[in-house]
C-alpha cells in the first residue's frame, strides 16, 4: 500500500449487490449445468462473499483456507498459511470443480498460494487491483493499486467532516 491511498469505502449493501453480481457471472448462461460443486473461501475477506455466492449458485459444501497475509490492516507482509484446504472436503483432480473466494485480489500473492494448492480451481474475487488481477479468474470491480478498500466489517457508523474542513451547521 502506498503512504497515500485513495480510500474506497464499500457499505453492506454495496458489498452484498457486488457478491450478488459476481455469482452472476459465475452462473453462466444457464444453458449448461455449472461447473462448482464445491465452494473454498480465502479467509477472513473470502467468508462473507463465499457465503452469499454458495447461496446464490446453490452450493452447499463450503470449505476454508486461513491465509494471513496483511498485518495490522496496513501492510501487506509474508504469507503464512494458518490452515489448510480439508481435501476431503473437495473435490480431487486438483481442485477441478472448485470456486475459491476471496474479497479482494491485491498484489496476487495470496491467488498464488492457493493457485498452487487447487491448480484446477476457479479463482474469483469481488474487487481486484492491477498487480493481482491477472490472478484472478473472474472478479467484478477493478480499483487502483494505490486504493484502500474499507469492507463493511472494517467500519463504524460515525460523523464525517466534509470535505472542505467546514463544521456543518
């Protein structure tokens, strides 16, 4: 991240028709059966959207992969791997049937872990930046590199000074 981002600030309803618009593409046609029998979420960021896509596509086993890699909120670091992907959980052959999850596609690091855990699998994510998008499958919004994304849970409701610096009122 850079010294000065550019904050993005995304609310639960923003987030929820975002999911909602990436299970869409991931649909397909409907003329098909999809491809997805098996939903993996990139966890903390991935659980919210894996959920609401896995209700929306109709897929009911859902797994995890803990991968930690920013600290403190502000600096995205080493990668550490906290648990694994359950393999019974999933299909095998590679992760062919498999929608991974996660909310945000940054630098790709965190696609490339899992990339090489799944090589078969369907990366999707709801926002990326320019560096991770390549590692991405399917993704709704792009944003800059130098731009923070805010996710609901990161956030409280209070009083914000306008932009000009003026007191309101």
């Amino acid at each position: 991240m850079s010294t000065s981002p550019k904050a993005f600030p995304v609310s639960w309803d923003q987030f929820h028709r975002d999911c909602k618009a990436l299970a869409w593409r991931l649909s397909g046609s409907g003329d098909e059966p999809m491809p997805w029998n098996s939903v993996v979420a990139i966890t903390r960021g991935g659980l919210v959207p894996a959920a609401i896509i896995a209700r929306e596509l109709g897929i009911r086993t859902i797994e995890t992969v803990c991968i930690a890699s920013y600290h403190e909120y502000k600096d995205q670091g080493d990668l550490e791997v906290i648990k694994g992907i359950d393999e019974s959980m999933i299909s095998s052959d590679g992760g062919k049937g498999v929608l991974v999850i996660d909310d945000l596609t940054d630098t790709g690091k965190t696609a490339m872990k899992v990339r090489n855990m799944l090589p078969n699998a369907h990366i999707a994510t709801v926002y990326a930046k320019p560096t991770g998008r390549p590692f991405a499958d399917t993704f709704v919004t792009e944003v800059s590199q130098d731009t923070w994304i805010y996710f609901p849970w990161d956030m409280e409701m209070s009083y914000v000074e306008p932009i000009s610096g003026l007191k309101d009122g």
